[in-house]
C-alpha cells in the first residue's frame, strides 16, 4: 500500500495563522538593564552584536551574539549587561527610538534585533503548550547556521530597505521560527504531539494521519506505516503523545473542522466529508463531544 505522508509541523503552523513583526532593534552599551512587561504575543529576541544576560521566570541566561530566544508565554523579563543591576523601564526606551533603533547605556557595544509572533485562537492548545516558557538556541552550534543565514537576511532587508522590504522581513522571521522549532525538537525531549515528531515509531503515522485525516484510518494501517505491531504502536503513541492514534485523528479532524467553519461558509455536511465523517450528525456529534459545543454554534461566534 503506497502511504501519502505530510508534515504535522507545517500543518499545525498553517492552521494557527502563524504572522510574524519585527520591532524597534536595541542598541545597547556600557551599564545597563531594560525591564520588559510580559509580551501579548510570542516574543523573540536575536543578540546580533556582543552579550547581555536574560532574566526570565527567576533563571539567569547569558546570551552571546548569535543567540536567539523566544518567550512563549507572557512573562515578564530583563535584559542587561549584568544580572545584579536594577532595570529601568524598557518602554520609555522604545518610545524615544530613532531610525527603528532604541538606545540604552552609554556605548554601543550590543545589538538586539526583536519581534513577536501572533497566532490563531487555537495556537495554545496545538502549539505553545507543547513548548516550554523560554526557547534558548544558542547561535555558535553549527546547527545554528540557518537560523544566523536568516537573521542575516532580515539584517540586509532592514539596513539597505529595498522595496518590500519590511513585507520579506516579516517573512524572513517566519522562516526563523521554524529552524528555531526544529532546532529546539532536535535538542531537547519536546511534550504532546511535538513528541511524536521527534518519535522514530510514531512520527511516520503522524504524518500519515495529517497526510489523509479523512482517511477511515485503523490502527492496524498505522501500525503497518510505521513497520511495528499494532500493540506496539498503540502504546508508543499514546505513551509518547498523550492519546491514542484514533483519538489523536479525532481532534486533529475537528481542528480542521474548526478552521473550516471559522474561514468559510461551506456546509456542515460538505465539512463533515472532507474531514472525515460520513454525514453531518456525525460531525456534529464529534465536535460536541470534543469542544462541548456544536458545530453551528461554534460558527455563530464569527
């Protein structure tokens, strides 16, 4: 049986709405320290020049110049040239930018480019959650080197401002956030169903699942996808992911059922069919049991 197999990382990053922003950069010298309100979104920082220290959650990370870090949570935090000094306000500071640039300190020995990511309603449940508060890739692994190839670009797009230019940096720093995941899925143990990716069993039925969900799948296929028994892959999956592989496909459909009925005036029945269910009772009785609400209501709020 030929498998058609798709990208779950891609797939889950395209159904949230990833959207991307860069802000003011900061230049920064000598003495100094910025206290940061807890973001609104997923907020990332790259030190493209020199060092500083990152106070976030009561843990103190350096960072050195090619280092990136996102805040997937809104916390509060610090950046300084040194742990123990009192911050100021980083607002005021932003404020006063000239030419996109901030200014703190008394030299310019530091430069931080930075930004955030906006994501759908649905993106804490599919995504954040599955990431801890603070993703540090340090930037002098030669792992690193796309993520430094991407910063470089948006470096070029921002100084020499050719046309678009802001445009191809917002989308430069997409292209950052995803060597950014897959370089923190390469390193570290992810949770949920980021494990399953990093899960030699149990990421080729995931990607199968996200390759077919309408698929009448069993797991018996599955099983055969990833060349293991039907035990072993039912217990790898759930232990590894959280839920067996059906109910895994259970809300992967209404996610996408969600999305559906969010961004089109499609029916409940064509919607049904093309994520998996035989008719709209069905669906209707899937998306309720999965969100507590049906799917009609759910569409009444947009």
């Amino acid at each position: 049986m030929s498998i058609q197999t798709a990208d779950p990382l891609e797939d889950v990053l395209a159904l949230v709405g990833t959207t991307s922003h860069l802000s003011v950069g900061l230049a920064a010298g000598g003495p100094w320290a910025l206290a940061f309100d807890p973001p609104p979104a997923v907020k990332f920082n790259a030190v493209r020049r020199g060092a500083c220290f990152l106070m976030v959650d009561g843990e103190q990370i350096p960072l050195a110049a090619g280092d990136c870090f996102l805040l997937t949570r809104p916390r509060a935090f610090v950046l300084a040239s040194s742990p123990d000094l009192p911050p100021e306000p980083a607002h005021p500071v932003f404020a006063a930018a000239v030419d996109g640039v901030a200014r703190v300190g008394t030299a310019d020995e530091v430069f931080i480019l930075g930004g955030r990511f906006g994501f759908g309603e649905r993106a804490e449940d599919l995504l954040l959650d599955a990431l801890p508060p603070v993703v540090h890739v340090p930037g002098a692994s030669p792992a690193a080197a796309t993520v430094r190839w991407a910063l470089d670009q948006i470096d070029a797009e921002l100084r020499d401002h050719p046309p678009a230019a802001g445009l191809v940096a917002d989308h430069l720093a997409q292209v950052m956030l995803i060597h950014l995941l897959r370089l923190h899925l390469r390193d570290h143990t992810p949770t949920g169903w980021l494990a399953g990716l990093a899960d030699p069993v149990v990421a080729p039925a995931l990607r199968a699942l996200h390759a077919r969900p309408a698929h009448q799948w069993t797991v018996a296929e599955l099983a055969a996808v990833s060349a293991v028994s039907r035990s072993t892959l039912a217990a790898r999956f759930k232990r590894t992911v959280g839920q067996g592989p059906l109910d895994y496909l259970t809300h992967w459909r209404i996610e996408l059922a969600s999305a559906r009925l969010r961004r089109s005036d499609g029916t409940l029945a064509a919607i049904a069919h093309q994520v998996g269910y035989g008719s709209e009772s069905a669906l209707s009785t899937a998306f309720k049991r999965v969100t507590g609400q049906t799917p009609r209501a759910y569409r009444s709020r947009y």
